[in-house]
C-alpha cells in the first residue's frame, strides 16, 4: 500500500477509524487488492505523522471489518475474500434463478409439521412450554438431546446437554462465553463464513492453518502455536464447509494432540456430520475436557425450528448456560419440543433416511454432469467443491455463472488470511427445486468450463 491512499485525516473522526475507512475505500475501488501487503506500523505511523499505537487501533479496526488480516513474523495483508461480497450483483433475467450457492437443506423431505403439532397439542405438558425454563433446556429436551447426539458417535447424559436456538447461536455462546474479544482461533484457510464473520463481530482475529484431503493440518498447526498465541480451535471434522473434507481417526487423534500441547479450546462442529459415509469418533469424546461439539437439527430434520445441541464438560457448562441466558434467555421450549417430538417418534430419522437418499441420487447426477472435472464430494453430501480447470478462477465462474441465472459460492467467500486463493467453487445439490433444475444449472456450469473465461464473455 503506498502511503498516498489515506485521505486527510477528517476532524470528525478519530483518526485510527478515518485510517480503517481509507483502507475500506481503497480496497472497493481496487487501489489495494487482495493479498496485497500494507506497510508496517512504524512505517506508515513515521509517513503520515501519528504514533505506532494510532496505526496499530486503526488496522485493528481494518481487521475487525475483515479487510486485513496479520501473521506473525510475515505483516499485514489485506484479506483474500476481501472483495467477495462485492462482486457486482447481476439482475435476474427472467427472475428464475437456480440456487447452488445456498445449501438449504432438502425442505421437501422436511418432517410433516402437522403431524408435530398434533402430538404437541397431546402433550399433557404442553402449557409449559410457555414458561421460561433452565436456560440450558428442558430436562425431556435435554434427553431427546442426547439420543440425537448418539448418531455423532457422542454418548452423553442429558446433564451434559445444552439447548440452544441454532448451530450458530451455539457458536455465538461459545465465543461470547469461552473467549474473549482479541483471541485469536486457528481455521481452516477455508472455512465456514458464518463463523468467520461471527468472529469479526466478536472482535476476534481467525488465523489460518493449511488443509489437505482431511482438513486441517496437525503440523501446520502445531508450528502456528508455537510462534502465534492461540486459544481456540474451530473444525468440522466429519464433514467440512466448504472442501467435504472428512478427518480420519488417525488426524482426529493428532488435532486433539496438539491442541492438549498447546491447551486449545475445540469446537467441533458437526453440521454436515451425518452425511459422512464414515463415522469416527468425534474430537469431543476424545478429549471431553478441552471440547464444546454442536449437532444442530437445522440440516436434517427443521432449520426453521432452531435448535441445536451442545455438549460440554461440567465447567465449561456453567459459563455456557450463562451466555445462553445473557443472549436469548433460553431457547424457544415449544420448538425445542417439537424438535423432541421428531427424534423420539423416529421422523426425524426418516427425514434424515430420506435426506440421504435424494442426496445420493443428486450426487450421482453430478458426477455424471461434471465427470470432466476435478470434484471433492462425499457420497450424500448436500455439496461438493469444484476445482475449476485452467485458466478459471472462482470468482470468474462465480459471475459467468450468475449471468445464467446460476447462484455458486467461490473459494473467496470461504477463505481465511492472504494466501492464494484455490481455484475452487462450492456447487449446493440440495440448493435446487428438484433434479430437473440440478441438471440445468450442472449443465451451464459444464458449459461455461467448457471455454475458457475470455471467451464466455465474448458470447
Ligand atoms: C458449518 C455450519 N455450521 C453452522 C451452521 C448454522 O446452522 P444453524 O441453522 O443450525 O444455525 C451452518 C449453516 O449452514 C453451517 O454450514
């Protein structure tokens, strides 16, 4: 960044929020791009005539927006996705947009609700589903908690369960409760983006650790921990957003390994969990003192009945149970029973059984049509990561794709610090009405790749 891109300082404004505006400005006109490094402190603070500590709030300001990201011992770049929600939006052209960014999670095999409804209606404890309760849940829902968990491979009493309205409510508690704003939380370089911006939010800085086939790479993390202070770790070892990476036993055991050596809190997610052709023990039951594990229903079983369950060790649980109180009070008892309902009459399980079965086929049809490419997928999947052929990028198909009426998500929206971006999309099979609709979106992705990007254009 050359010096000449921060305006002059406005009165109005505290000078390290004016610095953060300006590399915000520079970054949405194209003057600084991704990847770009910016000068160091003292240099920048000696060029325009205010202290180290000025430079230093503002770029932590920058970071807290996730425009910039610092690594110890290389400095500061401006983020990679930095400029991933600002590709341009393209008008529908004929208002059918077919969705394979989104991965919404199959609603036709969705449990009926009425059904829900009606046993909930019987339920000679119904009226108290109106009244505040344990911030943690309903003993009942606690236990139909705990059966759902069994699928996970996690073996816990209802004690050992909290309800909370969400995966990402889960995530929030966690954060808010068990770290504090300037930890820092070591992802995957490509990861959730809800948790990414949730961690923006929170002031929390994510530092990115190299993947491979099985996700994150124990080495590489151990040699982040040693040079960097990190407190927490965040995975999603069964099935990862976005690669569909899947850890093995063996990896599992040497995450938990370093992060006992190095004393990091893990979150494990689980949200894809049950979509895994194999299932391995999860981090939480081999390290339960150092693991908080989410198993949300939204993907399964009712999104729109937010609720997830939550696991942790017994001093972990209090704090937990607090930030559940300080957030929302307590997660809505009538969802969380109608949620009971589904698991323990076994039409959450059909719902699941089902899910599985129309994900398979979708997956097949996908292989089909995409057969030409590079393609990381699990058998039932709800989606699966696209590595495009030379000389595409991401975010190159991204738009291409987007003037076809064709919604995908590329590698910027999941990265994490300044490396190089893979040359990847996440394509959603769950995304589209039906499989009438896949075929047609596979089919203009198939074409786009066909030519090279230079030439789309030209058409
Ligand atoms: C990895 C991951 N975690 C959590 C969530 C949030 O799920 P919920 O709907 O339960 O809040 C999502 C949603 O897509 C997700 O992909």
């Amino acid at each position: 960044m050359t010096n000449s891109i921060i305006p002059p300082f406005s009165l109005s404004l505290p000078r390290y929020v004016a610095l953060a505006n300006a590399i915000e400005d520079a970054i949405s006109t194209g003057q600084l791009a991704p990847g770009q490094q910016l000068p160091t402190h003292r240099d920048l603070a000696a060029s325009m005539g205010v202290t180290v500590g000025t430079i230093t709030r503002g770029y932590g300001e920058a970071q807290k927006r996730g425009l910039i990201n610092s690594t110890v011992g290389r400095g500061t770049f401006v983020t990679i996705d930095s400029q991933a929600s600002r590709l341009p939006k393209i008008p529908k052209q004929d208002g059918n947009i077919i969705e394979m960014g989104s991965v919404t999670p199959l609603y036709s095999t969705d449990p009926p609700i009425q059904d829900g409804l009606k046993q909930l209606l019987e339920d000679a404890q119904v009226q108290q589903t109106l009244q505040y309760c344990d911030a943690v849940g309903h003993e009942h829902d606690r236990k139909s908690g705990a059966k759902w968990l069994e699928l996970y491979g996690m073996h816990v009493t209802e004690n050992a369960v909290i309800i909370c309205a969400g995966a990402q409510h889960a995530l929030t508690c966690i954060l808010t409760a068990l770290l504090h704003p300037g930890d820092s939380i070591a992802v995957e370089h490509l990861t959730y983006p809800g948790f990414k911006t949730l961690a923006g939010m929170l002031g929390m800085r994510l530092v990115p650790i190299a993947m491979n086939d099985e996700g994150m790479d124990p080495h590489a993390l151990d040699a982040v921990c040693k040079k960097d202070t990190i407190r927490a770790i965040f995975v999603m070892p069964g099935h990862q957003n976005p690669t569909t990476s899947c850890m093995s036993q063996r990896r599992r055991n040497e995450i938990v390994r370093v992060a006992q050596k190095h004393d990091l809190l893990i979150i494990e997610d689980c949200a894809y969990d049950l979509s895994a052709s194999s299932h391995f023990t999860p981090l939480a039951a081999i390290a339960p003192d150092q693991t908080v594990l989410i198993a949300g229903v939204s993907k399964y079983f009712g999104a729109g009945l937010r609720t997830s369950y939550l696991t942790a060790c017994p001093e972990l649980r209090n704090k937990l149970g607090r930030a559940v109180r300080n957030t929302i009070w307590m997660a809505s008892p009538i969802t969380a029973r109608l949620a009971s309902m589904f698991i323990n009459d076994g039409s959450a399980l059909s719902s699941l059984i089902n899910k599985k079965e129309e994900t398979r086929l979708r997956n097949k049809l996908a292989q089909e049509f995409l057969q030409d490419f590079e393609i990381d997928s699990l058998a039932d999947g709800f989606f699966m990561w696209l590595k495009l052929p030379e000389p595409w990028t991401g975010s190159q198909l991204e738009m291409a794709a987007r003037e076809r009426n064709v919604s995908i998500f590329c590698a910027d929206k999941f990265a994490v610090g300044s490396d190089p971006l893979p040359r990847a999309a996440r394509i959603s099979l769950t995304g589209p009405e039906d499989s009438n609709e896949l075929q047609e979106g596979l089919t203009i992705i198939r074409e786009l790749l066909s030519s090279p990007p230079m030439q789309q254009a030209l058409l």
